[in-house]
C-alpha cells in the first residue's frame, strides 16, 4: 500500500505535467493565432532616415499580410540604444519590433554599459545591406584611396576625418588601421552634418553611407573615392569597390546594414513567422526598388545565418575597437 507522501508526490507530479502540456498547448495556439491585434515597429532614430523608410515600407507589406495595423514608432537617442532598450524590455509577445541599423551589434562592443544586454534581442531578419562611401572634399589634391593615404601621410597633423556615429567611427578606423592613414576623428550627430562638415570644408573627408551621398556626388559638392562591400552602386555606378583596388589593405567588408529583432523569449513560431513574412516581403519589387534608392541591397538570410552575421559584427566591432583602442564612454 502505497504511503500518503508517495501518493501526494504522484499526485503533484501528474499536476505538473498537466500544467506543462497545457502550457505548451496555449503557447502554440497562441503563436498560431499571433497577431490578433496591432504592432509596433520601434525605429530607433529619426523620422526620414535611410532606417526609418525602410521599416515603413516593410511595416505596411506586413500590416498588409497580418491584417493589422502596423505602426512605426521612433524612439531616437543614445546611439539607438534608447529604442532598442524599449524593445529588448517589452513583454516577448511578438507585438513590439525593433527595425534598427548596426549600432545595435557595434554598441555592446564600445560601451561599458547599457539599458540591455545583447541577449535580450533575438535577431529576426536581415533586411537591407548599405555600403559605407568614402567621400571627400573636391578641393583635396586625391583621386584615388591610394592618393587619400598618401596625402594624409604627409600633412603634419593628418586630415580631420567627420564620424557620423559609432559604426562609421569602427568603418573608418577599420580603413586606418589597416592603410595606415593618417587622420583625427571629428565626431558629429550622424551622416547628414559630417557630409555638411566636408562640403564646407570643416574637415576633409567621411565614411558615410550612399543615401546622404548620391545627390552631393552628382552635384559635385564631394568626390567619391569608394564604396565598401562586394559590388557597386546603382545610385553611384562609377564608385569602385574596394575589393576592385587590387591592394588587399584596401579592402574594408564593413558595411551599414538595416536588421529586425524582438525580445529574446519571443516564441519560437512567432519568430519564424516573422522572418518568414519579412523575407517574402524583401523579394517584392517596390521593396527592391526602395533598398536600391537607399544605396543599397536587400537581404535574404536563414535565421541561422542572421544569428551568425549578428554575432560575427559583435566580434569585428570588439576586435576594432580593441586594436584602435576606442574609448565611447558608458
């Protein structure tokens, strides 16, 4: 005969395992209903942005296939760590998207603390990748990226290169490191008032992506020297790559890049349904053609493969920031 303690532990085991399969029920009825009511998007910068029309566009090809309203909310400030915060906090439920740009991995590599940690964000998808362009001043004496490094060497202070953020800060002291260029970092509040500082000739040169750019180019107001990545541009077709330089010290892989997270205990099927939608939305063609008026490509990654790109630029942006000795501050 059994005791009174083995029956109450058999009876608190069969609990157990009923409240668990009953959970595990609602946790799958829940992520195939998912979404019943409208969402987020949470741009961590501010409106009119390369980041911002972005989310826009994908926000209404969503709220198209889910049948809900999706709305882009901007949250900018603090290197987008004040967005991505309000994410990385929400309840993990799918309704609130973090649609940021690359800060978001180059932070937790330059700070020495922040309102998250880098595993509160589950990385969804990897919408758009955006070439850094290596833009200066018509006035300097240089045609090519050889002539930049050549005439930097040979100025007794260097050139005052404008940084437009901390992940055009790690593009351009990736480039230095490796050149050995000569150059003192003018810090300003994003691409469009480095491109500024270059026109005018507050400073010499900027890594800054295609969209602040293009026009400048055309008009004359900046050379480009070269893009960064793999292939070139069609808002900058005559803009060589810096793989097409031949000189392997020339070449940066560094690029911009627009990617979606949600808070990391999202579940798993609405995550995969995430992805699964925003990669049937990357293939559309007025999507293209958006990517492609922004300077640059869409994307169309596993979500192990996003897992992978997100961890290898956390490890790139910590060896830069390790070997040029980047301090940001907290």
């Amino acid at each position: 005969m059994k005791s009174a303690a083995s029956a109450l532990s058999a009876w608190r085991r069969a609990s157990l395992a009923a409240a668990l399969a009953l959970t595990a029920a609602w946790s799958a009825a829940s992520a195939a209903d998912w979404p019943t009511r409208p969402i987020r998007i949470i741009v961590p910068s501010a409106p009119g942005g390369g980041t911002d029309l972005m989310a826009r566009t994908l926000a209404q090809k969503l709220g198209d296939t889910f049948n809900v309203s999706v709305v882009v909310e901007n949250k900018p400030g603090g290197e987008e760590m004040i967005g991505a915060a309000a994410v990385a906090n929400a309840p993990p439920d799918g309704y609130t998207i973090l649609f940021a740009a690359a800060n978001v991995a180059v932070n937790p590599a330059t700070r020495t603390s922040m309102p998250y940690k880098a595993e509160d964000l589950k990385p969804v998808s990897l919408t758009t990748l955006l070439p850094y362009v290596i833009l200066v001043n018509p006035k300097l004496p240089v045609n090519t990226v050889a002539d930049l490094v050549a005439y930097s060497r040979r100025q007794p202070n260097g050139l005052n290169l404008a940084t437009g953020g901390t992940s055009n800060l790690l593009a351009s002291e990736s480039f230095r490191l490796a050149t050995g260029m000569r150059v003192m970092n003018i810090p300003y509040k994003g691409c469009a008032p480095s491109i500024m500082s270059v026109i005018s000739g507050e400073t010499d040169l900027t890594f800054c992506s295609a969209p602040a750019a293009a026009q400048p180019v055309r008009a004359g107001q900046l050379k480009a020297l070269a893009i960064t990545g793999d292939a070139r541009l069609d808002v900058l077709p005559g803009v060589p790559t810096t793989r097409e330089l031949g000189d392997p010290k020339y070449r940066i892989d560094l690029v911009q890049w627009h990617g979606v997270f949600v808070p990391a205990a999202t579940p798993p099927d609405v995550v995969q349904r995430l992805h699964d939608e925003f990669d049937k939305a990357l293939s559309l063609p007025d999507v293209n053609e958006r990517a492609r008026q922004l300077g640059g490509v869409t994307a169309h990654l596993s979500m192990d493969e996003i897992a992978r790109f997100f961890d290898n630029e956390m490890a790139v942006s910590r060896k830069i920031v390790t070997e040029a000795n980047i301090t940001i501050g907290n």
